[in-house]
C-alpha cells in the first residue's frame, strides 16, 4: 500500500528530481549541482639545508654540468634529524606558512588528506597526527599514496567530497622526505630527488571558481619501471633486503622518461580538446617537477609560452607529492582569481594525469 502510494506521488510529480540529500524532491538545478570545489588558500616549507650539485659530486661519480643539462636540477633541501623529523613535521610548518599569508582557520577543518610516499611511518596514519597537531580535532584523515602523481589524486578527492556536499573545508598536504628513501650511493637516482611540503585548503566555490575537469589513469605495466622493491607485503624487510639495499629507490631512467615525456604531455593537451580550449586560453601550467626535459615537452604540446609553465626543479629537485603545491606556492603572486591553471603529474605505478581548475584566491 505504501510503496503504491509512493508510486503514485513520483508519477504526479515526475518533473522534480530526488534530492542528493536527505529531505525529499526538489526542484533542479541546485546550487549544490553547480557547486565547485575550489582551492581558497596555499602554504608551502621546504627543509633548511641545501644540498647542492657540487656537494653530490664529492658523495658520487657526478658533476654539476651533467645534473644541470640532463634535468635542471641546481640544488635540493633535505631535511636534517636535527631541524625536524618526518611528512608531518614538513606539513605543520607548511599549515603555518598559509596560515599567517592568509589568515585563514584550519581547527574547523573537517577532513585532511595526506598525499605522501614518505608518511612518518607506515601505520599509523600521519594526516590523522597532522589534523591532530593543527587542531582539527573533528576531522577525518586519510593518507593517500599515489607515487608522483599523489597530490593530483588527493586534490581530486577532496573535490569529490566539497562537491557531493559531504565534507566542507578539506586540508590536502603534499609531502614528502625523499631523503629517506634515497640510496645516497646510487648517483641515477640521488641526483633527482629533494624534501619539501606544500598544501591547499579547499572550500566549496558557487561562482563556478575551483576543479573544472580532469584526466587521471594509471598503468601497472610500469611496476618494474620505478619502485622500492621492499618493506610491504610482497618482500618484507630482512637483513637481506637491507643489505641489497632494497628499501631505496630505483628506476630505469630512460623508460620513466619516454613514458613521462609522451603520457604526461598526451593528457594535457586531451584536457584542453575535450574543454574545447588551447594554450592561449591557459595562465599557468603546474607541471611536477622530475626533469625540465620532460616539463618542455608538455609545454610544447600544450602550445604554451615559457612564462606560461611554473618551474622551480632548479631549486628543489623532485619532492614527488610536494611539487605541484610548491609549484603553486612559488607563484602565488602571479596567479589571478579567475585564471585558468592548469596541474599535470606522472610517477610510479605508473600514475599520471592532468586537472583543469579556476583559481579562486583573489589575493589583494
Ligand atoms: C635519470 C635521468 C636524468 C637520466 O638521464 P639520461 O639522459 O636518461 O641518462 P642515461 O640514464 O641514459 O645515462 C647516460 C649516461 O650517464 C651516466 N650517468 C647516470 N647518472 C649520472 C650522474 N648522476 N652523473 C653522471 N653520469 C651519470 C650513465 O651511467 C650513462 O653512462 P654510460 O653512457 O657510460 O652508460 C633521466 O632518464 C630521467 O630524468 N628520467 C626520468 C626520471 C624521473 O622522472 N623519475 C621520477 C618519476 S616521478
């Protein structure tokens, strides 16, 4: 009988919609429906110390001519055991940073999300010591791992939860130690690698500002490419492991960087056809940051001017989750509310995608 008469109400009134909440039919659109998720402030630390080209060559086989022509990397920051320890600690000082250039709260913050290779250990959850420490003592955290591409993912999370209306003020982090797993014997891979957080408050947006669209995918085919072979569940640690030195990170360099170069530039450009844009229509590229090689090669299929591309590799090297908010942090000053920047990443997995977003800081 009930479920006749319920029956008989949506085929009175067939032309409302259900709503998304709970509350019953309304009429659509919503302001809900046409809600973006929009970043509203950004912080960014990196480490004290500098460890320069010239300083890698005394450690390996290398020289500051080779590291500079085959990458754009100058220097890198490391975080030392004396200024602080792990992600988290990277992350407070990043929230302290967006903080006092902002102004903003984030003890009302109701979900952090870490985005990290390097979390302060591997159970338990740092966002949860990092809500913790910032005092968001209601939200729920999560931490998300998705090599280089990691903060990319954890952006489009958060933009999921603003716009489904779940969560309202989400704290994504982008951290890493890259030092702590980097074999400092191994001059392919110790070259590449720097420490440093960056990280962005998202709040919901109703005038269209924040997240427009994005492309991400993955391919495992990249599994044996760029890996740390152990410390999970495949090959748990052991002396053995330790002594091959399994637990740092290796790649085949020249793979990483054909499959970077044409994925990563390919994703791009497919985001700005399908939104029927082109690089005139773009202000700013955020690209991560692993090799101003492979950073050229999509601003050249994206058709975009060299002032148009954020590059700061020279400086810090690859902090992995850190580089596309650092990236933002670095250029803060240029960006204008209502630009269209757009963010691409690739790492490990493989893991690689772009993501179109309206800035909506209008910084006086
Ligand atoms: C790692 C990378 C910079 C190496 O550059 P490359 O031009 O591909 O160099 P190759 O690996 O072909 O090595 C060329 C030579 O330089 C040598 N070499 C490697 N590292 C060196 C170093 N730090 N200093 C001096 N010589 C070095 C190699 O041994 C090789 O010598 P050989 O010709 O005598 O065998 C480049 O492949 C790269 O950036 N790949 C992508 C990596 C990446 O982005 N990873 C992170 C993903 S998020």
């Amino acid at each position: 009988m009930i479920v006749k008469k319920v029956a008989q109400f949506w085929a009175t009134f067939s032309f409302l919609t259900p709503s998304k909440c709970s509350g019953g039919p309304i009429l659509a659109p919503t302001s809900e429906e046409t809600m973006k998720a929009a970043i509203t402030a950004i912080g960014g630390y990196v480490p004290e110390y500098v460890l320069t080209n010239d300083e890698l060559a005394t450690m390996v086989d290398t020289n500051d001519e080779w590291i500079t022509t085959r990458t754009g990397i100058k220097e890198r920051r490391i975080l030392k055991p004396e200024e602080g320890m792990g992600a988290s600690y990277l992350a407070i000082k990043a929230v302290e940073a967006m903080k006092e250039e902002y102004g903003v709260t984030v003890d009302d913050v109701d979900l952090v999300i870490l985005a990290s290779v390097t979390p302060d250990m591997p159970v338990a959850i740092t966002s949860a010591y990092i809500a913790q420490e910032i005092g968001a003592t209601n939200a729920y955290a999560f931490d998300l791992q998705a090599a280089c591409s990691s903060f990319l993912y954890a952006v489009s999370n958060a933009a999921a939860y603003i716009e489904s209306g779940k969560y309202k003020k989400v704290l994504v982090v982008g951290s890493d130690v890259m030092s702590s797993i980097v074999d400092y014997t191994d001059r392919t891979t110790c070259i590449l690698f720097g420490d440093g957080c960056g990280v962005a408050l998202m709040e919901p947006n109703e005038e269209g500002l924040g997240v427009q669209d994005e492309i991400l995918r993955t391919d495992a085919s990249g599994r044996d490419f760029l890996r740390i072979e152990a410390g999970g569940s495949f090959l748990p640690p052991s002396h053995e492991t330790i002594d091959n030195k399994q637990h740092a990170i290796r790649q085949e360099g020249q793979s990483v960087f054909r499959f970077a170069v044409s994925r990563m530039a390919d994703t791009s450009a497919e985001l700005l056809e399908k939104n029927g844009l082109t690089g005139e229509d773009v202000a700013y590229l955020v690209p991560h940051q692993a090799n101003l090689r492979i950073i050229d090669a999509t601003a050249r299929r994206m058709e975009l001017t060299k002032e148009k591309v954020v590059v700061n590799i020279q400086k810090y090297g690859n902090t992995t989750s850190a580089t596309i908010p650092l990236g933002m942090w670095d250029y803060r000053d240029k960006f204008k509310k209502g630009d269209n920047i757009f963010f691409a990443a690739f790492g490990g997995g493989f893991t690689w995608g772009a993501m179109w977003v309206k800035w909506a800081i209008d910084k006086k």
